[in-house]
C-alpha cells in the first residue's frame, strides 16, 4: 500500500525590518549628544536666569541670555552658529510678532517663542511668522531640554490651546482673518493676500472689512495694532 505523506505548509515569516540607515543614527546620537549653542531671551531676569542655569546644568546647552529683542539680535549677529533662539513673547521690542519676524530674517536657523500665556490661536499665528515653535513656561526643565533638542534637529513644536466654541483665535479672529491680519502686518496689499492664500481679492476684501469691524478698526495700519495689542499675553 503506498502512503503518501502529507507535509504541511509553515507559516510565512515576517522578514526583518530593515536597519536603519547609519548615517541617521549617527546624526541623531549627534544631536542627541552634542552641547547646543542656544540664546534665550526675557526680560524677567529671574525666570531667565533660572531656566538657563537649567538648561545648561541638565540640558548639556551653552546658553546665553538677553533681555530685550535688540540684545537677543545683537548676541545671534556675533554668532556663525547657534542650534535654537528662544524670544519671550511678551518683552521689550517684540511688539507681539514682529519681533520674530526680524529674528527670523537675521538668523536662518530655528526660532521659537516661549511664553507664560499662550492664548487660542497663537501657534497658527507664530507658525505663519515663521517660528518653529510655541512653548510655555509651565513645562519642566527636561520637557523643555527635549524639545530644543528636537528643535536643533529639525523638528516643530507648537503648544496649542483648545479655540473656544465660536472658532474665535485672537482678538476675535477667525483662522483666515488671522492669516489675512498677519500678512497685512507685513505690508502685503489685498492682491498679493489672496494669491497667497488662493482667495480672490474681492474675499479678500470681505475679510479685511471683517477684521475693521471686529476690532473697530480705521484702517490697516491701526488694525494691526489692535490686533497686536489683544494678542499681547497678560504678564
């Protein structure tokens, strides 16, 4: 009597995940290790001099200090090299964003805002001034080493706050009235807005009425000051 001999089939195995690139995990041990060269700016010295002192003794960062915007520029224009700038929202010569603007067209690495108060709204509006990050004073000296590391390498971060239930950012904004109010900020004319955005310029123009009347506003310019008056946080 013939037999046949029945073999059964074994299961697939998963093929092993494939290495991770060298060169990867040679730049991340890098930035991992490596001492980062950070400016922080605020103009309340005692939280200044501590979040340094914190940054420097955990954090294995060369940090130096500033206490106004005008400083922070002058100490970022004798520097070849700098891994993060850190500005205060709320200190002298910031004028609510426009002080990240002009760090962020001085220096062509990462900039951020550290702030006590961050309000509904403002990582969109710091994300379209061109930071590359929104952090708030109440978290740890380790959560905040972290995320200036992760900063050095590339990466955003944005603390966000929930928008109340009406959609309103700051001062009353809506999301695209923000965007519109913070390109006006910047000299931009309802044409070059609406090609930015993609709008026509007749929205365009809906919008920017939109914005006058939420914040009883003359004209452009004193748009942009109020808006950045009510941006401005609380000390």
């Amino acid at each position: 009597m013939n037999m046949t001999s029945i073999s059964q089939a074994s299961s697939p195995v998963d093929p092993p995940p494939a290495p991770v690139p060298s060169s990867l995990n040679e730049s991340f041990g890098q930035i991992l290790g490596k001492t980062l060269r950070v400016i922080m700016a605020d103009d309340h010295v005692l939280v200044l001099e501590v979040i340094a002192n914190m940054l420097a003794s955990r954090g294995n960062m060369q940090v130096e200090t500033a206490t106004n915007l005008e400083d922070a520029l002058s100490l970022a224009a004798a520097h070849n090299r700098l891994d993060v700038i850190v500005l205060d929202y709320d200190m002298p010569g910031m004028n609510g964003l426009e002080g990240l603007q002009r760090m962020v067209a001085q220096h062509k690495g990462p900039v951020a805002i550290l702030t006590g108060n961050i309000l509904p709204g403002m990582a969109e509006a710091v994300r379209l001034a061109g930071g590359i990050g929104l952090m708030s004073k109440s978290s740890s000296a380790a959560e905040l080493a972290l995320i200036l590391r992760a900063m050095a390498f590339g990466t955003t971060h944005f603390h966000t706050v929930p928008t109340p239930t009406n959609q309103t950012e700051i001062a009353g904004l809506n999301k695209t009235e923000t965007r519109v109010i913070l390109m006006i900020s910047k000299g931009m004319q309802n044409k070059s807005i609406g090609a930015e955005l993609g709008l026509p310029e007749t929205t365009i123009k809906m919008h920017v009425r939109s914005i006058f009347k939420k914040l009883g506003a003359r004209n452009r310019t004193d748009a942009v000051r109020l808006w950045k008056l009510n941006a401005m946080p609380m000390p």
